[in-house]
C-alpha cells in the first residue's frame, strides 16, 4: 500500500511541474564534464589516441553493430583505462571496416602496380595483401587491450613516485583531497592524468567523497598493481589515526611497501624473462642473419623453375622486410606488456634551458638559426633520400636508353639487362639496373629509412 501511494505522489507531483514549467522539464539531467579535466587532456593525451577514438566513432556510426555483453565488459575496462571516449561497438566495426578496405584497394593497388610498370599481374601478391587484411581484424581488436597495457606500464613506472609524493605531502598537512592535487601537479603524464581524473570525478559528484572517487580509481588496479592499491589504502588510513607516531609510521609503512613489492615483481619478471628473449633473438636477430645466407640461395633455386627472379625477390622481401619485422615488434610487446612497476625516470626536456635541443637547430650564421621539428626534418630526409634511391628507376622511365657507362662499355653504372627466358628484349622490356651505382643509390632509401625510425 505505501508503494502505491508513493507512485501516486509521485505522478501527480510530476503532472504539476509539467504544468507549470512545461513538457520538457522532467528529464535525465546531462552528463556533467569538468572544463579543466577536458583542456588538460587535450594538452596531454597522445595525438594518435584521438585519431582512434575518431576513427572508432566514424566506424560505429557506419556498421552499427552489436558486442556481446561479457567481451563489451571486458573492452570497456580497457577504453576506460587510456580514458579513450569510445565504444565496444565502434572497436569491433573499425576493425571490420578498416581491414576491408584494405583488403580492396590493397588488392586492386597489388595488382595495378606490375601492370603500370610493365611486368606480369602477381596474383600471390594480390592473395598475401588480402591475407594481411584478415590478419588486421583480430590485430585492431586487440588495440584497445595493448592501449591499456601500455597506459598502465607508463602509469606503473610513476606509482613509486605518487606513494612518495602523497606520503610527502601528508606528513605535514593530513589532508588527502590537497595530497592528490600535489601528486597530480608533480607527476607527469598519465599518471597525472588519472589523479586529476580522481579529482573532477568528485567535484562533479560522480561520487560523494575524495575516498570513494579514489578507491573508484584503485578498482581498476587490483589486478595489475596490488602493492599500489595497498600503499595508497595506508595512505588513506593515516587519516583516522589519532596519534601522530601512528600517523607517520603507517605513512612509512606505505612507502616501505610499494618499493619491496615493485623489487620483488621485477625480480620474478627478470627471471621469467629467459625463454621470451631467447625466442625475440632467434626471430630478430639469428633467423634475419641466417636468411641473408639462405635467401640468395632459394631466389636462385625458385628462377631455375621458369619463374621471374625479379617477382620471387618480391615475394620473399615482403615476407622477410615487412611480415618478420612485424612479427617481432608483436611478440616485443606482449613480452613489454607484461612488465611490472619500475621506477619512473624524469624528462629533462622540460627542463627551460634544454628545452630548444628537442628540435634540429640549423645554425645559418652567428644569430641565425633556424629551429625545426625533428619529424618534418626527418620527413624532409626521407623525402630526398627517396627521390635518390629511385633516381635510376625515374631515369630509365624517362629515358629508356638512358645509361651512365665508360668509352669502352666495360662498366655500366646502372646496367638494366633482359630476363633470361628472353635473352633479346626489346629496352622497353628490360629489367634492372643491377650496376654498381644503382645498387648504391638504392642503399640511400635504406639510409633514410633509418633515419626516419
């Protein structure tokens, strides 16, 4: 009876705010944000983080697609991790949409390319770019999980220093609203990030209290840094304790247990670590320098069958330049993935007066210099070290007898030659250059590669 005079108030208490402040009165109130949490991770969250949480939004929009509820739990733990502002389902269609059109215009580009350059359509090129496109599905699903990974390395490595900054903080002034602020000014980011996070989700009353907003926060934690969680509960406790000696030692009990934890799990993890690395030299450094022996020999064996050595080569250095390397940089972070907390290290760059050798400084003259962003002089490099390593290809296009070579033709400098199933080519249909100087210069776009990287 009393719950159905309750819905009764409630309804007529509901029709006489519509009367009097119209329809639209009564509603779910909006999602509260803070300006400053907003501004401050604009200026701080990394660029390529918000080309996916825009490339996830577009894709949700397009597919609309549905996520299982227990694997949408799992990935939306992840997202809320890096604070990436978007949706299972945006996760999902972008990893359908994205590889689809690779997997199109990648095929019709594989195929395109020999056809523009005179050569025969390479269908297993065309197959091995399609392959690539299916093997990008669970590989951009799994972004979010590595995104997290990587947010919680980062973050980990600066928890010794928050204890710090925290116990500093309350040793003098037990007050842990003021505490967090301190660590949040004097950490970097993304640990700063998340304490500000802790902050503004109590000034917007997401939650009631410091504590709860807090311990809101350490939830996400108890798994992967329980010492951490444990610290910062003493941390919290200190601030019930009646006698300053009890305050101060759970303030050190605090610190004491957060560096014996990150000792001991560095400790397990570097001698877990054996078999994991002796599997990444054997993929990045043994079979690459055995390949350099046995390859030559497999590219001769595979011509003497009637095929082009030119399109075995291609096939082989994609597997060998482009799938071994990628292979590589996965296994290298899973292996990352799993390291436990260490010891944050400090970013000089932000030191005022080393701040300006972040950027290549061309000095011009004795008050002329010329301060440019290592990115785009990288890029600039690159783009000249292209145009050279390709200069004979852009030569032989243009020219097709065009040829550097001395009085008596004994030394070619590119030296562009006939396939051996066809001794007596037209030039148009000659392959190359195999000279001396064509092989230098090539090296010039691996040269530029590198400093690139």
């Amino acid at each position: 009876m009393e719950q159905d005079e309750y819905k009764r108030l409630l309804e007529k208490y509901k029709e006489k705010v519509k009367e009097e402040f119209g329809e639209h009165a009564i509603s779910k109130p909006a999602k509260i944000t803070s300006k400053e949490y907003t501004e401050f991770k604009e200026e701080l969250y990394p660029a390529r983080y918000s080309w996916y949480e825009k490339a996830g939004n577009f894709s949700g929009e397009v597919l609309k697609l549905k996520v299982d509820a227990s694997k949408a739990g799992v990935m939306q733990k992840d997202l809320d991790t890096c604070h990436l502002n978007t949706t299972p389902a945006g996760v999902i269609s972008f990893s359908i949409l994205a590889p689809l059109l690779v997997m199109v215009f990648g095929s019709l580009i594989a195929y395109a390319l020999p056809v523009l350059f005179g050569l025969p359509s390479m269908f297993p090129l065309v197959a091995l770019v399609a392959f690539g496109g299916l093997l990008m599905i669970p590989a951009l699903r799994s972004i979010p999980k590595f995104m997290a990974n990587t947010w919680r390395m980062k973050a980990s490595n600066q928890m010794v220093q928050s204890i710090l900054y925290l116990v500093t903080y309350m040793r003098h002034t037990s007050n842990l609203e003021r505490a967090i602020e301190f660590a949040a000014d004097h950490l970097d980011s993304p640990l700063s990030l998340d304490f500000r996070k802790i902050l503004w989700d109590a000034e917007t009353q997401k939650y009631s209290t410091i504590r709860d907003s807090a311990n809101a926060y350490l939830e996400s934690w108890k798994e992967a840094n329980q010492e951490f969680v444990e610290a910062f509960h003493l941390v919290e406790s200190s601030l019930f304790e009646p006698s300053e000696d009890r305050r101060l030692s759970l303030l050190d009990k605090a610190l004491d247990v957060i560096l014996n934890g990150t000792y001991e799990n560095m400790l397990h993890y570097a001698h877990s670590l054996q078999s994991p690395i002796n599997m990444l030299n054997m993929l990045g450094i043994i079979l690459p320098i055995l390949g350099l022996v046995i390859l030559p020999l497999v590219v001769s064996f595979m011509s003497g069958g009637g095929s082009s050595p030119f399109i075995s080569a291609i096939y082989i250095s994609v597997l060998y330049n482009v799938g071994l390397p990628i292979g590589v940089f996965y296994l290298g972070k899973v292996i990352l993935s799993k390291r436990p907390t260490g010891y944050g290290a400090t970013d000089i760059g932000e030191n005022p007066a080393v701040r300006r050798f972040r950027n290549v400084n061309l000095n011009l003259g004795k008050k002329l210099v010329i301060s440019i962003n290592p990115l785009y002089f990288s890029m600039m490099v690159l783009l000249v070290g292209v145009i050279i390593g390709f200069s004979p290809l852009i030569l032989h296009s243009i020219d097709k007898n065009f040829e550097i070579q001395d009085e008596e033709g004994t030394f070619k400098f590119l030296d562009y030659i006939c396939p051996p199933e066809n001794p007596n080519c037209d030039i148009a249909k000659k392959l190359g250059p195999y000279g001396v100087g064509g092989t230098l210069m090539s090296l010039v776009v691996i040269a530029a590669l590198q400093e690139r990287d």
